[in-house]
C-alpha cells in the first residue's frame, strides 16, 4: 500500500473526536479490572493446559504491547511511524545480549534495556520529531532500515542473518523460572496487563489529551503556549520504551533474537494490527494482535501462499467495516444507545 494512501487512510479515525462524557479512569477501579483480567488469563491456562495456548498467549502478549505502544504515536498523537520495529527488535537484542554475556538478574536486564531503549528513542526522536507527516513516517523508517543493517551486518555480536544464538539464560528470580513455560505464560500476562494499565492512564491523564490536542491542531497547542517538540519527543521516547518490552518479552519466548524483529515487516504488522483492532479505542491494538496472530496460525496452516491470504482478509477487514474491529463495535453500540434514549425520550413526550 503507497504511504500517502495509508496516512490518508489513518487520518479520518486520528482526527476522531473523544466523546465528551467519557469517565475518566479511576486508579483503583483499573487496578482491580487489570488484577481480574490475570486472575481471569491465568485460570484459562490452568483449565485449558494447551501448548499451543500458552505459546498463543505469550506470542500475543508480545505483539499487544507493542501494537499498543505504536498506537500512543498512531492514534493519539498523530505521528504514523513506519520505523517503530526498530525498538522492537533493540529490546530483544539488548536484553538477550545482557543476559548472554553480564549474567546478570533478569530484572536488573530488564531495567537496563529499558534505559537503553529510552535513550535510543530520544536520540532518534530528537531528530525524527522536526519532520512532519510523510517525512517523519519515511525517516523512521530510514532509521529503522539503519538498526537492521546493523544487526545483518555486526555477526560477532548479533549473530548476522541468523540471529542471536545459544539462547537466552533465564535465571530463576523471586521464585520465578521462566525456563518454565507456564511461569513465563503467567510472567507474559502480568506484563501485558500492567503495560496497557500504564499506557491507559498516560492516555487519560492531561499528557494525554495534550497529545490529543497536538494530533488535532499542533499550531492551536503552540498558540496556548504547549511546547509541540518536546511533548512529541517524550511521546516517541515511551512508545519506543513500550515496543522494547514486547520485544524483551518476544525473545524470553523463542530463546533469542532475529533480524525479522527490527525488519520493515515488524512496523508493518503494528500498522496492521492498529487498523484491524481499531485507532479510536485503547483495547484495539490488542484486538488486533489477537486476530492478526490468529490468522496468521490458521492461514500458515491451510496454504502456502500465506502473504496474499493474509493479503485479502485484511482488504475485507478494511473494505467491509471501514474502521477497526472495535472502532466498529464501539460506532454501533453508541448509536443503539442514543437511538434507546431517542426513543424512551419519544414515549415520554407521547
């Protein structure tokens, strides 16, 4: 798909007005929903004790956070990144690298890849963020196809093409062994919960709906004094920080780190996944991943040809709903309410 038709695409769901009389989120309430969402991941496993199951949820646990971490760019900011892998794939090789050869913790890894991805993103955002529309969406990737000539280029240290060998060391820490697949399911979904509780109240909070204002009229936030860069900057620095957990998360699953994983495809697939899932609700994105890995494993199943299968299901995804998933949900559910408040309004007046 050309750039400017997908930026073009995007725009209409980016520029999309926040209801009004949306609750603000309350720190306890998401709290308590995010403690029952593990309680709830957690019993499916344990009733359902699949393989394929626990590598499906760890697979999508990966990708959600993600997906969602380019959405705080996509649809709340209105900056389409087509370089967003990059952080991805930084996160996965820098914390199997650490593990390899610091024989360190996992968390003090964990932390130390996180500095490091924030300082990334700040040095590329510093630069990227001075582009506008098209610009900022080719340099990204620009800067995207930079890191993955690294990584094919640097054998001693990433292993090339072939990806990062001989594992990643998973060291048992506060009783937790994520050698153990189950541990590391259970370890997958905490840190996907936690993740979109935090990404949430970033959203709701007033940087969110600064961003907000920035993706609808930059040059109004200039005029009331918001300093467009650095709100900007920081807004790359923590969607990057985010992909580099899904990342860190992707390698703890298969024992390592490929190229694929900062490739072009990867920014693509959190593009995909956005637009399937939905732009205008939080819970989108993950919508997406879960459909976009479900379609992948039933397509690589039944054909060969799983790039124009895959191909066509998202083209009836985008022709037939022309929004998200639960973009679409969310449009109809609202106008089956106000049609219900229409109508009682109509009795009442009768």
């Amino acid at each position: 798909m050309p750039a400017d038709t997908m930026t073009s695409a995007i725009a209409p769901a980016m520029t999309a007005p926040v209801p009004a009389a949306a609750p603000r989120p309350t720190v306890a309430r998401d709290i308590g929903l995010a403690i029952g969402a593990i309680v709830l991941l957690i019993l499916l496993r344990l009733v359902w004790p699949s393989p394929a199951l626990t590598d499906f949820g760890i697979r999508v646990a990966a990708l959600a956070i993600f997906a969602t971490s380019l959405n705080l760019l996509v649809g709340y900011t209105g900056m389409v990144s087509f370089g967003h892998g990059m952080f991805f794939g930084f996160g996965a090789y820098c914390f199997g690298l650490i593990m390899q050869r610091l024989a360190v913790p996992l968390p003090i890894a964990f932390v130390v890849t996180i500095f490091a991805t924030a300082l990334l993103a700040l040095v590329i955002g510093a630069i990227c963020i001075r582009l506008k529309d098209i610009y900022f969406s080719f340099i990204t990737l620009a800067f995207q196809m930079l890191i993955y000539s690294l990584i094919i280029a640097w054998v001693p240290l990433t292993g090339g093409d072939q990806g990062l060998q001989g594992g990643i060391p998973r060291p048992p820490f506060l009783g937790i062994n994520l050698g153990n697949a189950f541990h590391l399911y259970v370890f997958a979904v905490v840190m996907l919960v936690v993740c979109l509780l935090v990404m949430r109240h970033i959203v709701e909070s007033s940087f969110g709906y600064t961003l907000r204002m920035i993706r609808d009229n930059a040059d109004r936030a200039t005029f009331l004094g918001i300093n467009v860069f650095r709100v900007r900057l920081m807004a790359f620095v923590l969607a990057g920080v985010f992909a580099a957990i899904g990342g860190m998360v992707m390698a703890l699953f298969v024992s390592g780190a490929y190229p694929e994983f900062s490739n072009w495809t990867m920014s693509g697939e959190g593009i995909f996944m956005i637009m399937m899932g939905g732009l205008s609700t939080f819970i989108g994105p993950t919508a997406g991943a879960i459909v976009l890995a479900l379609l992948n494993d039933l397509v690589t199943r039944r054909t060969e040809h799983h790039g124009l299968a895959l191909g066509i299901v998202i083209l009836v995804f985008a022709l037939g709903l022309k929004k998200g998933i639960t973009d679409f949900i969310a449009d109809w559910w609202r106008a089956r309410r106000e049609a219900a408040i229409e109508q009682k309004a109509r009795e009442t007046a009768a």
